[in-house]
C-alpha cells in the first residue's frame, strides 16, 4: 500500500501544477487584452494616426511584464516535470523552489504597467482637449477678422455714405459742412453717436436735430414712446435694496443717505411684505418718480450731504433715505438727480451747444424740496405749468396757505424766501404731522439693531444714565444748572464735537454713527432735550429704544415774530415746546420740563425713576406705517385731474365752530382731523344748507382765509380763491364751517375709508 501511494501522490503533484499553470496564463492573458483594449480605444482619438501606429505595434510583440511573466511559467513548468521525471522510484519528492519572491516582483511590474497605461490614458484625455481648445480658438480668430473686415468695410461705407434726397431739407448741406468742421468743439456730438463720418454727421442731423432726411432704412426713435411700455408695468414689492445702490454709487450727495439705506435694508424688506400681505397692491402701476433734493446739489451752497458726518443737521436726509427706500420697494421708477445739470438731463432739457434730448422718462411725480423746486422753476421756465401738479415738496416745518399765496403774502407781509409757490398746499410734505394744511410724509423710526448687537445688548440692563440731546456746542450754552440738577441722579453722557465747552462730568462719546446712537440709547434712562434742535428725529428714536424723553417747555411759544430760527419760515405754527409731536404723546415717554425751574426739573427725575416703560413707536413712523401712506398717497392723491376725489366724500363730517376757533382745534376736539381736500364741497349756499345751516345772505370774498364761515347775522362768506382754503386760522368775529374726517389710530394721514 505504502508503495501504491507514492505514485498517486506524484500524479496529484502534476495535476496540480498543470491546473496552476493553466489558470495563471487564463488571467494574465486575459487582463493583457483588456489593457490592450483600454490603450486602443482611447489611443484610437490622436490625430494623424500615429497613437494607432504605436498602438499597433505594441500588439505585435508583448510588454516586457508579459514577456517576464511567460519565461517564469515556462521555468516552472520545466521544474515540474523534472520533479515527475526525478520520481521513477516514487520516493518522497523534492520539494519545490519557493517562487513567492519572484512572483512579488512580477506583480509589482505588473502594477507598474497599469499605472503606466493610466497616465497614458490621461494624457491622451489631455490632448485631445487642448486639441479642442486650438479649433475653437482658430474659429474665434477667423471670427474677428471677419468682423474687423465687416468694420473697415462699414467705416468706408460711412465716408461715402450716400447723399439722400433734400427734398423739403434745404439746410441739410450748409448743416453737413458745419458739422464736418466743428462736430469735435464740443463732446454732446459724441453721445449722440457721432464719430466724425458722413453717416454719423447725417444720422445726427436727421434723427436728433431734423435738419436732415432720415436715412433709408432707419426711423426716428421717440424716447418717450419708447418709455410708454416702461410706464404701463406693473409695481411689485420689491425684495431688496439692492437694485437702488448702482444709482447712488461714487456719488457724494447720496452717500449719507446710501448708509442709512444699506442699514435699513432688511427692515424694509419685511415692511413690504407684511405690507402686501395685509393688502391688495398688485393692480398698481410702476410711476416713473423724479427725485431732485435740491439741499444735497452743489448748486444749492448748504452742504448739508458733507457735512453729515461731522454733526450737520440729519433731518432732511433722514426723510430722502426713507422716502427713497419708499418709493423703490413699492416697485417704481426712480430717476435721482443731484446737481441742475443732471435734472435737465433727466427732464429733457439743453444742457449745452446740443439740442435737448426728449425727455428720457415720462415724469409721473417729481419730489423735491423747496430749494429744488426754484431750482425746476428756473430750469423749465415757461413749461414749468405742464409740471406744476405733478410736485411734491419735502417741507419740514410747513408751509401755510397765505405764505404760499404770493399776491396775499406780499398784501399782507407775509413774504418769506421759502413761500410764494402757489401750489396747492397739500402739495407740501411735512415730516410730522403738525399741519393738516399740508400732508403728512414722515420718516422712519430707526431703532432696530442687527441681530448680533440685539444680543449683545439683551443682557445689559438700564443703566442710571442720560443722553443729552445736542450735536453742537451751542446747544449747551446756558443749560449748567439744568444739566447739574440731573447730574445729582443720572451719569451724564454726550455725542458732541471734542472741541466742544461741556461740563467735565459729561462722558463724551464724540460724533458718533446711527447704530452707536442706538446703543447709548438701549443704555440711558433719559433723552435730555437742550430746546434745539426743533421737531427732529432723535427723541422719537429714543422712545423706540426705551429711553424717556425729557423735552422742554418754551414759553413764550415760538413763532416766525418772536424767534430768529422760524422768522423766515412760511408759517405761523407756534411750537410749546422742542417737540410738540412728543409732547402730544405725553407720560411716561415724555415729560414736560421748564429747564430754569429746577424743582420741576427734580418732579420730572423722580418720576421717570420710578418707572420703567417699554420700547415705543407710533404706527406712522414706522416703516410699514410709512409705505402704507405713501403707497396710498401716490394711488390716491392726485392734483392734475379735478375729477380724481381724495379722500372719499363718505369720509366729510362737518363741525360748526365756535367763534374764534380754528378748524384745526375744532376738528380736534371733536375728535377728527381737518381735511382740507373737503372745502370745495362745503364752499356754497347749497352745501351749506344740506348741514343745516340757513345763510341769510352771502357773498364770495377773497378778503380772509377762515372761509367758509357766517357772522352773528347769518352773513355766509364764501372762498373766491381755491389757494386760501387753510384749516389752522381763526377770526374773532366769524364762526368757521370746518371739514373735518376720521382717521386710523396711529396713522393719521389716512381715514378708514382712505385705504
């Protein structure tokens, strides 16, 4: 048995190695031909067939792997059967050479190869893109030749381009010589498209100044047809600021407003759709809106833009930031214009040696201030009348009726460098509603911070600190005792200029930016008014960041006859304190204080300590409240056509007064507003007689303001001039008939039936 055994090992030993060989030369052959098929396919793509030659080549003879891995199972074989051979006596076998050393290194070789064909692989990838990128570069090359042949071609066509026929042009040649010799003398020529060749001197001479045929083929284009289809889009919210700020860039006039802008940002866009979801604004049309704040134009010497960031007054470019970020989300067109050469432009009109251009927008509403309204006037000249109802004036203290009356201001000596306008007097915008004469616009209440500063500010508490309210040394002058007194409760701190004379106990934070004010404010007990400025934006800031504001009395009241600051300005308001707005509002926000009486200053201390309110800001002046209004006003409000009513007659309620008694106080002391839009309505016998009063007699005048209104006798005066309708004066001897309306809490400006 023993000896039965040793040959039927032998023949397994055989077996084996016959099996071994055979699988090892199935694999190695048969990723040979799939690398071989891999190197094909991709060398198959090279240009002029050389990757195939070599391609071709490499299958005609093996790699020297392959060649390696052949000889090595050649050897082996021959090692087995030298084993069979050496085992005729069937004795234990020798054992085999260990080949595991070869073998390792002929995988290696193996692998190095397959990396080889990878990189081969790549780079055939490689150049058969770059290969690409030439063809697509000769066929860009071949295009810009075509195209500067096409331009020479066309550059000749144009120094020889055709005289048409002159018929009915007879200036048309001594027009073309002028323009060959003097098209250079000024640089207008050239934004019309003007370049020196005889087509370009006809083009201009046809299409922008008609002394010409027009060229056949072309037509003379009309901007303002061309801005018909802008007009008839339709407004929609808007859901940035982003669009606005091309507009204001490089631009020093509007860099002041750009920052206010920018920070605001956010809060408008969620006021505009809150606003659209409460409401229906989408059958609105897109206005094409001319704003010219005539303050910000080099023209006008006040710098206010420059100085902004140095301590300059900040209330008018507070309400152009928010009036400008108004009209944008609700979707207009706005053209902003900052100096006068740049309002003709936009208005179409001749700058220099040029023709006007038509007006390249079609003005639907023009906003401007006084300032930049002389500054239309004088521009337009004699077509100031086509523009005239279309003017809304920035006006932050109002302008009354008889100022704006100029053969009534004079008459009377009203006269005032800001009146004589005779406009409607609901023309003028005021940026509190301190006048119902005029109409409310406002601004925005800013005091919301971003999302990290509200963080950072939600974990410190009031501090016992006040803010004092003055930009300017001069504000401060005279106030030590009162500024002493609130020192004794509260830390003292200022934002006023460094060269300033303050008392040394004042922590001064210099000139500081909007956002810095918001903390001082988020920080402070107090707002402490100083009595000037007048009606700004601050205290109502401070109240919307929790802080109360300490606002002074001023008795006398001021007025344009007892006071430098009004006595040129176009009304008679008379103001009972820094801020008549805030003082409407009252305790606790507001405490009413006579800075020389200093026990009151004391009661007034005492009882802001002993309180905490909470933020605070009227609907009106916050920025939904603000695109509400303006949104309604420019839908609704409209003095170019008799036939459009605003508000609603529904909205009339009529209130007799008692002699003596404005329409104003007595719209208000029943609870209403005086809306002077109504006047016309109540300005006859008729109308009178449907509110129950019975006229005995009657008689149109132009000799008062307070009318319509009846003396003792049943005497009824009616208005003879629609510009002398007023809501705010009164006549000892007359009792005046008022139109008075409702109005939405906290919006005033707008009735129930007004939105």
């Amino acid at each position: 048995m023993r000896k039965l055994k040793r040959p039927l090992q032998g023949i397994v030993y055989v077996l084996l190695g016959v099996g071994f060989i055979w699988c090892l030369t199935y694999f190695i052959l048969s990723n040979t031909d799939e690398g071989g098929k891999t190197v094909t396919s991709h060398d198959g793509v090279r240009p002029h067939g050389s990757v195939k030659a070599d391609a071709s080549r490499s299958e005609a003879r093996p790699t020297a792997p392959l060649t390696d891995i052949m000889k090595f199972i050649a050897k082996f074989a021959d090692d087995l059967l030298n084993i069979v051979a050496s085992s005729d006596d069937f004795s234990a076998p020798s054992p085999l050479k260990d080949y595991k050393g070869e073998w390792r290194v002929l995988q290696i070789k193996l692998e190095a190869e397959e990396e080889k064909a990878q990189m081969r692989d790549t780079m055939i990838k490689e150049l058969r893109s770059d290969k690409l990128h030439l063809q697509e570069q000769v066929v860009h090359l071949e295009e810009l030749l075509k195209l500067k042949a096409g331009e020479d071609a066309q550059s000749d066509d144009q120094d020889n381009c055709p005289l048409p026929p002159m018929d009915g042009h007879p200036e048309c040649i001594g027009k073309l010589k002028w323009m060959k010799e003097m098209w250079e003398s000024d640089s207008c020529y050239r934004s019309y498209g003007v370049n020196g060749s005889q087509c370009s001197f006809l083009i201009y001479l046809s299409e922008i100044e008609s002394w010409c045929p027009v060229l056949q083929g072309r037509t003379a284009s009309s901007p303002v047809e061309e801005n018909s289809e802008e007009v008839s889009d339709q407004a929609v919210i808007q859901r940035s600021l982003k669009g606005l700020y091309s507009s204001m860039e490089n631009r020093t006039q509007f860099r002041w407003i750009q920052g206010r802008i920018l920070s605001m940002e956010k809060i408008w866009f969620k006021a505009g759709q809150s606003l659209s979801a409460k409401y229906n604004l989408t059958e609105r049309k897109a206005k094409q809106i001319l704003v010219h704040p005539g303050a910000v134009t080099d023209e006008s010497g006040f710098r206010i833009a420059q100085s902004a960031f140095s301590g300059g007054p900040l209330g008018e470019l507070v309400q152009w930031s928010d009036l400008i970020s108004t009209l944008y989300i609700l979707g207009h067109r706005l053209h902003l214009s900052a100096s006068v050469p740049e309002l003709k432009h936009l208005l179409g009109l001749s700058t220099d040696v040029c023709p006007p251009r038509q007006s390249a927008v079609k003005v639907d509403l023009i906003y401007t201030d006084i300032i930049g309204l002389k500054q239309i006037q004088s521009a337009l000249d004699t077509s100031w009348t086509q523009y005239k109802c279309m003017i809304r004036v920035l006006d932050s203290f109002g302008t009354e009726p008889d100022f704006n009356h100029a053969a009534w201001a004079e008459e009377h000596y009203l006269k005032s460098p800001f009146g004589g306008l005779n406009l409607i007097p609901m023309q003028f915008y005021t940026m509190f509603p301190h006048t119902p004469d005029n109409t409310f616009l406002g601004f925005v209440v800013q005091h919301q911070l971003s999302s990290q500063e509200t963080q950072r500010l939600e974990s410190v508490k009031k501090r016992n600190r006040a803010l004092v309210y003055g930009k300017s040394a001069a504000f401060w002058e005279g106030k030590r005792s009162y500024l002493d007194t609130i020192h004794k409760h509260l830390e003292i701190h200022g934002t006023v200029d460094d060269s300033a004379q303050i008392p040394e106990y004042v922590v001064n934070h210099g000139i500081v930016k909007g956002t810095e004010v918001q903390t001082l404010l988020r920080q402070s007990k107090v707002f402490v008014g100083l009595s000037f400025p007048y009606e700004g934006p601050a205290p109502l800031e401070a109240l919307a960041n929790g802080c109360v504001f300490l606002n002074p009395r001023l008795d006398p009241p001021l007025n344009s006859l007892n006071s430098q600051f009004f006595s040129e300005k176009p009304t008679m308001r008379e103001l009972t304190s820094q801020h008549p707005y805030a003082e409407a509002i009252g305790e606790p926000y507001v405490w009413m204080v006579d800075m020389y009486n200093l026990t009151d200053v004391e009661r007034a201390l005492t009882g802001i300590l002993n309180q905490n309110i909470e933020p605070y800001v009227p609907y009106e002046f916050t920025s939904e409240g603000m695109l509400q209004r303006v949104n309604v006003l420019i839908e609704k409000q409209d003095f170019c056509y008799a036939g459009r009513r605003w508000p609603p007659r529904s909205a009339l309620q009529v209130v007799k007064a008692e002699a003596g008694t404005s329409c104003k106080q007595a719209c208000q002391d029943a609870g209403l507003i005086c809306e002077p839009a109504f006047f016309p309505d109540l300005n006859s016998v008729m109308s009178l007689a449907d509110y129950g009063l019975n006229c005995h007699t009657s008689q149109y005048s132009e000799s008062s303001v307070v009318l319509p209104a009846y003396d003792q006798q049943k005497h009824c005066l009616l208005q003879a001039d629609h510009l002398l309708f007023s809501c705010v004066r009164s006549d000892a001897l007359l009792n005046r008939v008022c139109p008075c309306r409702d109005y939405i809490k906290d919006q005033r400006a707008l009735c129930t039936a007004c939105v």
